[in-house]
C-alpha cells in the first residue's frame, strides 16, 4: 500500500509544512480497512490528529462514490473550499467533486420573481436587498447565498427569497430549468466525491424531498464528521414538526399567489391574513420566550385548546378557499398542498398520548415551534444503514466519555462497529492549565454573574483580552457581558449582536477582545494563535432538568432499568464540556488557561468522569496561579487540584 503519510509520501511532498503523525497514519489505516471491508467504524480522533486528512485520503484512493458530511454549513464549506483542494491536488485525483446544501441556502429565481411583482408591505432595507439581489441573480453560477455579499446572512429577505421543502413547486416550477437546486443536484449526481452536512443527508432520507426524487446520490462510502451531531440531528427527522415560520410563510404565498395570478379570489387575502392573525395569536397563548415546555401540559390549558382550534379553523379555510382555485396557479396549487399536510401534522401533535415520544414546544420573541420526538432513533438509523449497504465511517474529537464510546454507539444502535480512540498530539502538561478557582458561587445563584464578573475581571485584564467566556444560557449571557462592559475597557463582543462569522473575525482583528457566547460557540470555532490564550466556562454544561425533551429521556430510561444520571444526563454534559474545552488548544503552538467556574468538578464524584474525558493538562485552584502561567509560563503541580 502507498503510505501518502510517510515523510516522503504524496502529504509530504505537496503541502508545505506536513509532518508525519502516527495518530493521523493509524486513523487512515483503518478507513481504508473499513471501505475495503464494507463495515462500520467509530473513531475518536483527539484535536490536532489531522482527521480530515485521515478520511480524506483513503476515500479519494478508494475510488468508490463517498458521501463526506460535517455538523454545519460553515464546516462544510471549510472542507469543500480548503480541505478537499489540498488532498485533491496532493493524491492528483482526478474524480469529479461536488458541494451540496439544502434547498434553502440556493436562490430561488421563482420565489424572486414573485417576491418583485407582488411588492407588499416591505420595508426599504429588504427592497434595497431585493434590488442587490435581482442584479446578483443575473452573475452567479450557482446560486449559493453564502456568496452573496451584498446582503447579509441575517437578512429578513432570505427567506422570502429562498425555497423550503414545504413551499418548493418542484418540476412543476416555470423556472425549473434554470434552478440552482437542480444544477447543484445534477452535478452531485455525476460526482465521485459529495460533501453535505448532516441536516441535508438526513432530510433527504427522511423527508423524501419532494419534486426532486432524493437529492443525494446513492453512495459506497458514508463518512460523518462531527459525528457526535448525529443522534440529536436524527431525532429531529424522525420526529415531526411544525412552526410559525411555516404557517407564515404559507400565508405569504397565497398573499403573492392572490396578488400575481388569482387576482379574482379576494378569499384568499382574508384567508391568508387570517391565517396570519391565528399564528401570531398561539404564540402569544404560549407565554415568555426563550422557553421550550411540555407540549403534553400545556395543551391541556383552556385558552391554549381554544387558540389551536382558531389555528386549526384558519388552516382549514386556506386549505377551503385555495381548493376552488386548483389549476391556475401553480404557487397556490402547492399552498393547497401545504395547507394538507399541516393540517394533518397538527393533529398529530395534538395527540399526545402515544408513548415512546417527547412532545415539546419552544418559543422566540415572535415565534414557536411544536414537535415530537422519538425518545430513541437506535432502531430507525440501524434500518436507514442496512437500506444502504456500504462503508459507515463516524469521526469527531468527542465521542468517548471516560474513555469509554458506549454512548454514542448504542444511540445510533452501531454494536457492529469498530472502534478507534486517538489521542491529541498536543503537549496538554505545558500547552495547558486549568484552573478550577477558590470561593466560586454556587450554579443558578442569584448574584453569581455579578461575582464571577468580579473575580475574573483581574485575569482577564492581565491577559489583555484574548478570551472566550462560553455560557450555558442566554440569561448568564447577557447579564456578564453587561458586567464587563461596565468594569472593562477593551471590546467586548456578545454573540447575537452580530453574524457569528463577523463575529469571529472582529475578535481575531481586535487581538485584545473578550467574546462573551453561548452555544454555537461551544464548536466548530477554529482561533489559532495569540489572539485566544484562555476559555472560561461558567458552568457545567448539563441540559435543564424542566427540558421536556430530556425530562422524557430520563423518564424512559427508567423504565428500562437504567440510571438517568449516569446513562443519560452525565455523558452528554461531558460531551458538551469537551467541545468547549477545545476551543482553547488548536495548534502545536498554543498556549492557555482553561477555567471551569463549577466547583461540582472537584466536590462532586461525578466530577472525576469530566476531568478524566478531559485534555491531561495541569491543574490549580489558584486563579493567581492561572495569571502567572498566561504571564511566564510557571509550572504548576498536576496533582494541586
């Protein structure tokens, strides 16, 4: 075999700067066993083993079809733009490439041409983008958004500008020709080598896409990164489940349905409006925002029924008065469509007494979603691999739990699979310290952002910035970053406030930047160097005991037999940490300190399964200490914590 790892292999020989690693060489052994042999395989590859590499270059050498898909768009985009070149021009392979994205992230030239001749009630920021977009239509080759950089990514005229599974006409659109989705899916079609991301692979099986048959072509080779996305991605479309965002959205094209071809049918304006009215009227039934709750109890509440059943009636008129306009427009055809599947989704979530289900509801400022979830998906995705025999490759940086990859195997139900864990390469004893600091508030005390501000803000400031405080809630959010801007005079950045990709570069521009977050970034951010030496975490990262989708899982764990702490709850948070945690050591060269703000990691004994899934870094209590390491470099004891 060709060993393109090698000192002097193919790597070596194209990429400037490429070293051996023995880590990275066994990963690549065993993906080329697991597309040679048809099996199944799960590796944990620690930051910094070059996975990407590792699965590149086996799938280009097997010379098979392989679907490659990662956690995000961004991510994807990465690999596509950066990744795939590289291996590409290394190997000098000579297969066809292609990048595929959900429906919604190409330019509908349709919905476009609609959105233009209908006009309506829009402000002078979304004409202004509309007209951007309509000279940007006539240049771009494939339709991509994320190239549009006339209109940002936030935009309110996206989605007026984008199609959904939902409201896409499919063949029976008049610019079906013409269709970026389709040009995108023809070229995937014709590809050897396709990268997706999870979202889309599952949509495509589950959903069925309708009017374009699947858009992913049948495939020798499934490789996930980011495979530690896979079971919470998967629950969500083997579940079912409903918004505002699409009932509003049918509303809006029978408006523009109403407005550009059915001009005699004024039903159907009083319809849509009313449809309109009855969604924003349920989302306000449902009380703050920022909340996700048991549908199962809410839906037992009087004015809740009531406000449903407005819903339900509004629906029901669109679905009536669309029905006596078949055949005119095919706009409004697929509205009549939409209007039946609602209605039937609705009644299904309205009937929440069958078990094996978590029934949940969640809302925004302006909108809602209801759903129900399987509360396990380890039978459907094991019918989903054996309905598509080949080679089913699983990677990311966290998959295991004290060392261990039992839980996530068993929730994709892979008991066939072998298994690989990886060390990072990384030098954690003088790359790294964390500190767990003296005197911390207890978690959710009232007060505890004022404090933490308060103790932090000296390390902060002796390390000029250069920092992420990633949160576990909004809440904890916004109420530090209002405490550091009052207390400090360097930028501080607050996710929301913008895009997350202007976001990081004005961090990394700044060079001196505290990045107050939450969530979205916990992964899939890549700050190497200088500009970020230290990540503090607030707490530990376990999910709301009220979150009714984890409130079912525990639940049904229990009647199984098992521990919802240890089974459940435990191994997820532990997940969640991990991913934070590697925001911090991203190349050979960094350097930093890591806080944890929980003193449940040193006082608790399920505080020992979070250490040992963490890097083997040094630890203290001593935020003192923790300066001095940002400042000089000092030793710290690994046995002080």
């Amino acid at each position: 075999m060709i060993d393109d790892f090698a000192e002097d292999g193919a790597l070596a020989k194209a990429i400037k700067g490429f070293k051996p690693r023995e880590a990275q060489r066994q990963m690549a052994h065993a993906v080329t066993k697991a597309i040679e042999l048809k099996k199944e395989l799960v590796v944990e590859a620690g930051t910094g083993t070059g996975k990407t590499y590792a699965y590149l270059v086996p799938a280009l050498r097997a010379g098979k079809t392989v679907i490659v898909s990662t956690g995000s768009k961004a991510l994807q985009d990465q690999l596509y733009s950066r990744d795939l070149p590289t291996v590409v021009d290394a190997l000098k392979y000579k297969g066809k490439l292609a990048l595929l994205k959900g429906r919604s992230n190409y330019l509908c030239l349709e919905r476009l041409e609609q959105q233009s001749m209908a006009g309506g009630d829009l402000s002078n920021e979304l004409l202004s983008d509309l007209v951007h977009l309509r000279s940007w239509s006539s240049v771009t080759e494939d339709g991509d958004t994320s190239a549009c950089i006339q209109v940002t990514e936030d935009s309110f005229v996206w989605p007026l500008v984008t199609s959904t599974n939902d409201n896409c006409l499919g063949s029976d659109c008049p610019r079906y020709k013409e269709c970026f989705v389709v040009k995108a899916r023809k070229k995937a079609m014709d590809a050897d080598i396709i990268v997706v991301n999870h979202h889309l692979f599952l949509a495509d099986i589950v959903v069925k896409e309708s009017g374009f048959a699947e858009l992913i072509p049948e495939a020798d080779v499934m490789i996930f990164d980011e495979a530690h996305q896979l079971p919470d991605i998967a629950s969500q479309y083997f579940g079912q489940q409903l918004s505002s965002r699409q009932l509003m959205d049918l509303s809006k094209d029978i408006i523009i349905a109403y407005r550009t071809e059915v001009r005699d049918s004024q039903q159907l304006q009083k319809s849509a409006d009313r449809l309109a009215q009855a969604t924003q009227d349920f989302r306000l039934m449902l009380g703050d925002p920022g909340f996700r709750g048991n549908l199962r109890d809410v839906i037992q509440q009087n004015d809740v029924q009531r406000a449903l059943l407005m819903l339900d009636d509004a629906l029901e008129l669109c679905y009536d008065v669309a029905k006596m306009s078949l055949g005119r427009s095919a706009l409004l055809d697929a509205a009549f469509e939409r209007a039946t599947v609602f209605r039937n989704r609705l009644k299904r979530l309205k009937d929440v007494t069958i078990p094996g289900y978590s029934y949940w509801y969640e809302c925004s400022a302006r909108h809602f979603v209801l759903a129900l979830t399987p509360l396990s998906v380890t039978e459907k995705f094991s019918e989903l691999m054996r309905e598509k025999p080949g080679s089913w490759i699983f990677t990311s940086a966290t998959l295991s739990v004290n060392d261990k990859l039992e839980h996530f195997t068993q929730r994709l139900g892979l008991m066939q699979a072998d298994s690989l864990l990886l060390d990072s390469p990384f030098d954690y004893a003088n790359q790294a310290l964390l500190c767990v600091p003296r005197d911390l508030p207890s978690p959710n005390q009232p007060g505890s952002a004022k404090q933490l501000a308060a103790m932090l803000t000296p390390l902060i400031r002796a390390n000029g910035g250069r920092c992420f405080f990633l949160c576990t809630s909004h809440h904890m959010m916004r109420e530090l970053a209002a405490e550091f801007r009052a207390s400090l005079t360097l930028p501080v950045m607050v996710q929301g406030e913008t895009s997350k990709g202007r976001l990081i570069s004005e961090f990394v521009a700044a060079g001196n930047a505290l990045l107050v977050a939450t969530n979205s970034f916990w992964e899939g951010v890549d700050v190497r160097g200088d500009t970020l030496s230290c990540v503090i975490i607030d707490k530990l990262p376990f999910t709301s005991p009220d979150d009714p989708l984890l409130k079912a899982r525990v639940e049904d764990c229990r009647v199984r037999g098992g521990d919802p702490f240890n089974d459940v709850q435990l191994p997820e948070a532990v997940i969640a940490l991990k991913q934070g945690v590697g925001r911090l050591i991203r190349d050979v060269d960094d350097r930093g300190v890591l806080i944890i703000c929980d003193n449940r990691l040193v006082m608790r004994p399920y505080g020992a399964v979070f250490l040992n899934s963490l890097p083997p870094s040094p630890r203290t209590r001593d935020l003192q200490r923790a300066i001095e390491f940002l400042q000089k470099g000092a030793s710290v004891s690994r046995d002080e914590l």
